[in-house]
C-alpha cells in the first residue's frame, strides 16, 4: 500500500528518509522549506545564498538523518539550528556582517501558510508561529535589535556593543531581559 | 561554596551563543559542577530553538525544491552507476557481440574471470588511491588521560569522518566523552560516545560543516548526553 507522508509526523519521515525514501524528503522540504529559506534570507540578506544554504541544510539531512536524536529537539529546531550555523558561519567566511543591513522579526500580521503542508502539521506549525511572534513583539525595540543581531547574524555581545555604538554592559542587560520575558512568555518544546 | 560563583546571569547569552569566547569558557566550567544552573540553562535553550519561526517569511522560489530533489536523485544513483555490474555487463555485451560461436559455457568462464580481474583491479587500486587522499589526524593526550590515544579519519571529500580512541578510563554511566570540532575559538559538538571495558571506543561523526573545515579537536568528559559547550577535563585534542 502506498505511503501517504502527509499523515506522517516529522519524526517517522526522518526514519524514512535513513531509508533512503526522497518521498519523505521531498514531504520535509514541504513543511519546512520555507521555514528555513525564511531564516537564511533573514540572516544572509541575499536570496541566491539563502537558497544555497536551504538546499544544503536538506542535503545535509538526506545524510544524516540517522544522527537526529528526538529526545535533543524537535525535528524542526533540529533543521532551524542546521540553518543558522550554516549560515552564521557563510557571513563570518565572507568577513561581512553588514552593519546597515536589516535583520528584524516578522510582525503579527497573518501570512498565508504553504499550501502542501498537511493540514495538522500546518496548523501546529502556525500556532507555534503565531505564539513565539507574539512573544517577540512583547520586547521593547531596542531588544529585539539586539536579540536579532545575536540570534541571526550570530553576534557575540561585544560585536554588537560595537556596531551599535552602545556600552557592553547595555548589550548585556537587554539581551538578559529579552531572553528573561521570552522564557516567561513561551513554554518550552515538548 | 559553587552557589557563590553561579552564572545565571550569563545563562540566556550562553544558550544564544553571544557570549564572548572567555566568558563561555567560564559558563561552561561553570555548568560541568553546578546541576542547578544547567537546569536554569534548558530553558533558554528551549527559547533559542524556536527564535527561528520569529523570522519574516520569504517564499523560496518552486524551482529550489526541484532542484533540490534532483541533487538527492543524483546521489541516489550516482554510486549505483560506479558499481561493478555496469563494466560487466558492458564487457559481457561486447564480448557476445565479437564471438557469437563461442559456446555459452566459455563465454560465461571469460566474462567472469574478466569481470572478477576488473573487480579485483579496482578494489587494489581504487581504494589504495583513496585512502592516500583521506586525511588522519592524530590525538594527543592531555595529563588527565595519560596513555590514551586517538586518531580522527577524514573521508576524501573532507565531509564525514571517524574517530577510533583506546586507552580511555571508561566512565560511569552518568558520563560520556565528547568530541569537540573547533574552528575560530568556536567549539561544535562532533558527537558522544563511551568506551568498553578496555578503553577502546568508536564514535562517528556528526559535524554541522564538513569536518575538514574545522582545524583543530579536543574531547572532554561531560554529563552522558553531552553539553552544549565543553564543561569537563580534556583528555585528547590535536589538530589537522
């Protein structure tokens, strides 16, 4: 009988994938194709690598999905976290993080959700959206400047204190209040 | 006492990974003694982890799945044509085609004495020449492990890698060794492992970036499990 991956969780599609099923893939990329382009584009700034780094985060996943261990994280954290080191360590290789360049954090407007994505995972995945983007939008500016800097760019808090001109110690206590309220805001990963 | 020195204050930069190279050095030694601040840790970390569905949405263009898919049908394949069959299939073709008298029997006897040659040839040769591309970096221990040793094998392509260590105390089961790859004052969990009886171990690796674009590694005793940042005594590093 055929395999319907829609009805699959993540978990089972990456124990397909070991198995070498590209069906599976092909169904991860589905759910969270976008997901990781969105994260790459935001932190590169630049479309042509953000897809570089989206296809080589799902190559890197074909490869070692048998090194997924689902008591660590979720599948997509595991994917988000592939993601952003790939692509922290493609602006270190460049040598530039621009200073001008806008990393920011979506805003609370509805935005449409990929249409091939099943509808349970849809849902779960625009529920989980919508809290931790409400949660962001808590912050006060200046903090989410910061936490932006650090979490897509991949900004130690020195390197942040000075391309923004501001005293270490601000960069530290804002970053601390930022990661304080998300905490308080957002429950933890089952 | 410990509770002197906690560093809960540094704890939601550390699970960020913003904190200086010093600082996370201290957080860390910090965190392989105090079960009260890795508590405190798991948390942030839980934030960290979903900080990316934060990001503004941009649609990929259709064509990167597409290209995608066919980048994995390619390494599907890819070794299946590299396998034998295909020259002997070609050989036994070529070979029917010039001697088309020859009786069944003698045919089968040439393509397989030709095939098996060819096989042989190959396996000599072709993983000769491969293993003098792959690269061995040898471990050094430190003081805390003296007699141990280690070797970290890095395919051809500098992607994957295995580490072979021997001589290591085995530990109890509230602990593990852990491999760190370390690039830029940066250290990526590699992997954990443990070791039999009699100090042998095997661990392969699982490195974020190919493996050959770290320089240098150490392993360290952590909590069974690992951590996200060496905490415990090192016991063997070296570089490439």
């Amino acid at each position: 009988m055929a395999t319907d991956y829609h009805k699959l969780d993540d978990e089972s599609l990456i124990r397909l994938i070991v198995r070498a099923r590209p069906e599976a893939l092909s169904e991860l990329y589905d759910r969270y194709g976008r997901l990781v382009f969105s994260l790459a584009v935001n932190a590169v700034g630049d479309a042509a690598t953000a897809e570089e780094i989206t296809q080589d985060v799902f190559v890197r996943v074909w490869e070692r999905a048998s090194q997924y261990r689902a008591e660590q994280a979720q599948v997509s954290t595991w994917l988000t976290s592939i993601a952003r080191h790939r692509a922290i360590d493609q602006l270190r290789r460049q040598g530039v993080r621009p200073e001008g360049q806008s990393v920011a954090w979506a805003d609370l407007s509805p935005q449409a959700e990929p249409t091939a994505v099943g509808p349970e995972q849809a849902t779960e995945l625009s529920i989980q959206r919508q809290r931790v983007r409400a949660a962001v939008a808590q912050l006060p500016a200046e903090q989410k400047q910061v936490l932006a800097l650090a979490y897509f760019q991949g900004y130690t808090q020195t390197e942040i204190a000075e391309s923004l001109s501001l005293p270490l110690g601000t960069v530290k206590t804002r970053i601390r209040l930022a990661m304080e309220k998300l905490r308080a805001l957002l429950p933890a990963e089952d | 006492m410990a509770s002197e020195l906690h560093v809960a204050e540094l704890l939601p930069a550390y699970a960020l990974g913003s904190l200086d190279e010093g600082e996370a050095a201290r957080v860390s030694e910090h965190l392989a003694h105090c079960p009260e601040c890795r508590a405190e840790l798991r948390p942030y970390l839980d934030v960290a982890g979903q900080l990316a569905l934060a990001a503004p949405e941009a649609m990929p263009p259709v064509r990167l799945k597409k290209q995608l898919m066919r980048r994995i049908d390619r390494q599907r394949t890819a070794p299946e044509a590299l396998k034998g069959p295909g020259w002997w299939q070609q050989l036994a073709g070529l070979l029917r085609r010039s001697a088309p008298a020859w009786g069944l029997a003698s045919l089968v006897l040439i393509v397989a004495l030709t095939a098996s040659t060819v096989w042989l040839w190959q396996r000599l040769y072709g993983e000769d020449s491969r293993a003098m591309r792959m690269q061995v970096v040898a471990l050094v221990s430190t003081e805390a492990a003296p007699g141990a040793t280690g070797k970290l094998v890095i395919s051809t392509d500098g992607e994957y890698g295995t580490l072979v260590v021997d001589g290591l105390a085995p530990l109890d089961a509230g602990h593990q060794y852990q491999l760190w790859l370390i690039r830029d004052g940066q250290r990526a969990s590699g992997g954990v492992f443990s070791v039999n009886p009699h100090g042998y171990g095997v661990l392969e690796i699982s490195a974020p970036e190919p493996l050959a674009s770290y320089p240098s590694y150490g392993i360290t005793v952590e909590p069974a499990g690992g951590s996200p940042g060496p905490t415990g005594e090192k016991v063997l590093g070296g570089s490439l």
